[in-house]
C-alpha cells in the first residue's frame, strides 16, 4: 500500500489578496482513506477543488501516478479517474437517479446514444454492492439525504473513479446513514480505491482513516498515521491549542417556567401531521435539548417557535401570555432568537454582505438606521466587533456572505443571534459542519447565555452535542414526545434506543 498515486506539490491559491492554499504539499498512497482535517476556512474544500479541476491554482503541480498532469475542469478529473462528492450535492431534484448519474457523459464517444436501461442495470449492479440498494427510477426529490450521497458515490463508480474526495459526507447524514456510510468506505478502501475525506468529526477520522493531514490557515501542518494519535492531539494540532470536549457546568439557578407548548398539532408541508399532541416545557437558565432522528417533528417545532408554521391546534405561551400563531417578527420582539437549520435559505442572505447579514432583523431601528437612512458607519462598526467576538474569518465586514467557509457563514448567523439578547434561543442543529474549535466557541457560548438566566431549546442530530450540553433531554419520535429525562441520567444507548422508537421497558 505504499504506492503514491496522488502529489500535490507546493499548490498556493490566492483569492484576490487572500491566501487560501499556502505552498500546500500532500501525497495520498494507493488505496488508503485519507482524511483532511483543518480549521473552517482552512483551505480543504479549495485544494480538494483544485484537483478535481473546478479551482485553479495560483502556482504548484499535481502528479497523478508519478505524471504531471494539468487538470483543467472536473470532465477531465473524471477522465483521469478522479471523483467528488461536494458539501453540497449536486444533484437535479427532478431528474431521476440514472439520469443523474449518466449526466456528464455527455462527451463520451457514445455521443447522444444514451443507454437508459443499460445504465440502469449497470447502477443497480454498483449499488448492490454497497448495502440497501438505490432505486435507479426514482426521483431524486424523492429519496432521503443518505441515498442521494450514496447516488453521488455510485456516480464516481460509475465513471470509474479511483480516487474518490468525499467532502463533510457526513454532516447531513442521521448516526444510522453514519453507519452505513462508514460500511461503504472501508468497503471501498478494501476495493483499492483511494478515498480522500474532508471531516470535522474526529470520532470519524478515528474510525475510518489511515492517515490524516492537518491543514491550519492554508498552511500544512503534519500528516499523521491516525493508529499512532488520539483526538486530542489531532485537535491540539488542528487549533493550535487544547479544545475541551466536555463542560462542567454549575447547577441551573433561578428556574422559571418561561416558555410552554401545550398538544401541539402542527402539519409538514405536504400536508401530513408532523407534530401531534407535543408538549414542551422550558425552564429559565436551562438548556433542554431535543433528540431524535431527523424528520421526526424537529423541523416544524422550530418553524411553529419562530413563526414560520401555524398550528393546526394547541397553544404556545411566553411567561404566560398567549403567543401561539404571531408572525416572525412578532416573536421576534418577544426576544425569541433562532438559528435555523438551513443557513443558506433561511439564515442568511447570501448576495449581502457580513455587515448587512448581521442586522437583517434590525436594520431599521437605531443605531443602524436614522431617519430612514442607513448608517454605514454604525452597521460597520456593530459587525467589526461580532466579527471579532467570534472570530469571523476572514475579518471583513464588506466581504460578501456567499465567499465565506460554510462554518464562518454559521458563525455569522450564531453572532448576529446572540447578540439580540433573547430571552429565548431556539438553537437548531448550532454547529453543523463546524470545527472543532468553532464547536467549542459556540458551545460556550451556548452555557454562557445559560447562565445568565436565558432559556435554550437545542435541537440537534448529534448525540454527544445534547448529552454534553442540556440539563434536560425530551426525545422526540413521531411528532410526540416519548420520553423526558435529566441529562445526568442519560446514555447514547438509552437514547438511541427511544430516538428509534422503542421503549426502556421492553
Ligand atoms: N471563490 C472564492 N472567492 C473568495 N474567497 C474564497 C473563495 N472560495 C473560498 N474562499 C476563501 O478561502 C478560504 C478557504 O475556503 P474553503 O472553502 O477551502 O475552506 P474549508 O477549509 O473547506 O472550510 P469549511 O470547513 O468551513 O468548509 C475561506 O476563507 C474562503 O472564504
Ligand atoms: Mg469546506
């Protein structure tokens, strides 16, 4: 397994004045899993797209099999052998899994003679062999997120790919697909093929990888055997300095009921009941987190607490008033705060600045806006320092949204939440697809607004980020709540147990 069948040598890519890739070098060995670790904005999606050809670098050369080769656009990574799963996919919702996975093809000597039910057999044949089957006929914006990653993985083996760059697959993915994916790569690796996986979970690269190559601000940092390290030296190496994974948090004091949902009935979009009867209580100074597997009623009781979804029956009360079906901004003044689950469609506006993303609520009241004038100065100066207070990167107020890092672009959302001062945060999935660094940040962050008194409601996928972080655990199932417990009471296993609706008692 020594052979190296990838070398990026000395890549820099620069980004106007900013240095993305910093004389990166990095050799990936034929057939092992090789995981990319680094901070967010680090630089790992930028070099991952330098080789699959959708980035060009600045300067430096790639070496497929010891050849210097040029890789100008993704159809020719592909006709090297060279596949990618992107953080996010790039699949057309309304075309179907062959026809997604054939699309690209288009330039093959075969020309327009597109071979559907070839195709077809050829996909159910790769699929197969990698554990529960993808039905090649059924529409994408039919499928679940887990299958729509592996019809993205299909679809490099399809095309043949040796080399395989998977970008944060699993950052979308419930601990179930996490299983199953984890299945899927060893499988692979055991099949020759090199993968390539850019992750921020370290429990991950633990489990799957055989080495891991550090990257920090654009810079190389090491690469490692992962049997010969632990996660905290891979998060020492990664931050530049020791991340705590656990809390100790003082007891909750003043506790008050703040906030209360009474049988609730709320329908998804399509119409069906997606919560049913659910009753919440959230105290003062606590965090209560919800677990459960996605698509279980997380959703809609986020959007029901934020107003993005009427109830059909039940009531929601603040301190006991009555704000069951008031509109975004009505709540909004009643200082409930949310960080939504998608930050692209509903926490940001791409197109906008920093600046301007983090007064999108505010930016008619004073100090931003006097006399129906904006005031560029204040607005500046107000996202200067969130900037700073949380470590924004890069630091600029002007730069716009969409050139930031899928964690910076989080980071933006959680300063500009917190810094309303709620009363009430409604945290929904808070660090998806962050570092480790970051998570730590938000996670103080999270006990600091705690113990000041404020109430959280954190829904989140990941086990361990509620185990860690609540005072009390409410497991979500079907709509309804199955189960309330202390949080010191609680195990992964109980858990995952109730969140897959069994019962402690059986
Ligand atoms: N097209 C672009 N224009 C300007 N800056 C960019 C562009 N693409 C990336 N950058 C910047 O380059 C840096 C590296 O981005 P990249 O997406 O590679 O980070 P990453 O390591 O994948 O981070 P994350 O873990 O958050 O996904 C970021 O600071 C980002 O803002
Ligand atoms: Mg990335």
């Amino acid at each position: 397994m020594s052979e190296v069948i990838v070398e990026l040598k000395n890549i820099t890519k620069r980004f106007g004045s900013f240095l993305a890739n910093d004389n990166l070098s990095l050799s990936i060995k034929k057939g092992e899993i090789h995981a990319l670790l680094g901070e967010n904005g680090a630089g790992k999606s930028t070099l991952m797209n330098i080789l699959y050809g959708l980035v060009s670098p600045t300067s430096g050369e790639i070496f497929l099999h010891g050849k210097k080769v040029e890789i100008k656009n993704s159809l020719q990574a592909i006709s090297l052998g060279i596949g990618m799963v992107h953080q996010h996919f790039m699949l057309i919702e309304t075309f179907t899994v062959t026809e997604n996975i054939v699309l690209g093809r288009e330039t093959s000597r075969y020309g327009l003679l597109l071979d559907l039910p070839q195709a077809e057999h050829a996909i159910q044949k790769i699929s197969a062999e990698f554990g529960p089957a993808v039905n090649p006929r059924a529409k994408i914006s039919e499928i679940s997120v887990g299958m729509q990653q592996r019809v993205e993985i299909i679809k490099a083996l399809y095309h043949q790919a040796e080399i395989l760059i998977l970008d944060e697959p699993t950052a979308v993915l419930t601990p179930l697909e996490i299983e199953e994916f984890g299945k899927i790569i060893k499988r692979l690796s055991s099949l020759g093929k090199t993968i390539i996986i850019i992750t921020h979970k370290l429990k991950e690269i633990k489990a799957l990888a055989d080495r891991c190559t550090i990257i920090c601000k654009g810079k190389l940092v090491d690469t490692v055997e992962v049997a010969q390290t632990s996660e905290q030296e891979l998060a020492y190496k990664m931050v530049g300095r020791k991340v705590e994974f656990k809390f100790n948090k003082t007891p909750p004091s003043s506790q008050k009921k703040i906030l209360s949902l009474q049988n609730i009935v709320a329908l998804n979009k399509r119409g069906l009941p997606a919560l049913q009867n659910l009753s919440i209580e959230l105290y003062t100074g606590e965090i209560l987190g919800i677990a459960g597997i996605d698509g279980n009623g997380q959703s809609e009781l986020a959007e029901i607490l934020t107003g993005l979804r009427a109830i059909e029956s039940g009531k929601i009360e603040k301190n006991g008033e009555d704000i069951t079906n008031k509109s975004p901004a009505n709540l909004f003044l009643k200082k409930i705060s949310s960080i939504p689950e998608d930050r692209q469609k509903r926490g940001l506006v791409l197109d906008f600045s920093v600046a301007e993303n983090m007064i999108l609520q505010t930016h008619h009241l004073p100090p931003f806006s006097r006399l129906g004038f904006l005031q560029k100065d204040q607005i500046e100066k107000h996202a200067l320092q969130l900037i700073e207070r949380f470590d924004v990167r890069p630091p600029q107020a002007d730069g716009l949204t969409s050139a930031l890092s899928g964690g910076n672009q989080q980071k933006v959302i959680i300063a500009r939440e917190l810094s309303h001062d709620p009363d009430i945060l409604i945290a929904v999935q808070p660090t998806r697809g962050l570092d480790v660094g970051a998570i730590e940040y938000v996670h103080r962050a999270l006990i600091a607004l705690r113990s000041q008194g404020k109430a959280i409601l954190l829904i989140s996928l990941e086990l361990d980020e509620i185990i860690n972080l609540s005072d009390k655990i409410a497991v979500i199932f079907d709509g309804k709540i199955v189960a309330n417990m202390d949080a010191l009471d609680a195990d992964e296993k109980k858990i995952g147990l109730l969140m897959a609706g069994g019962s402690l008692h059986a």
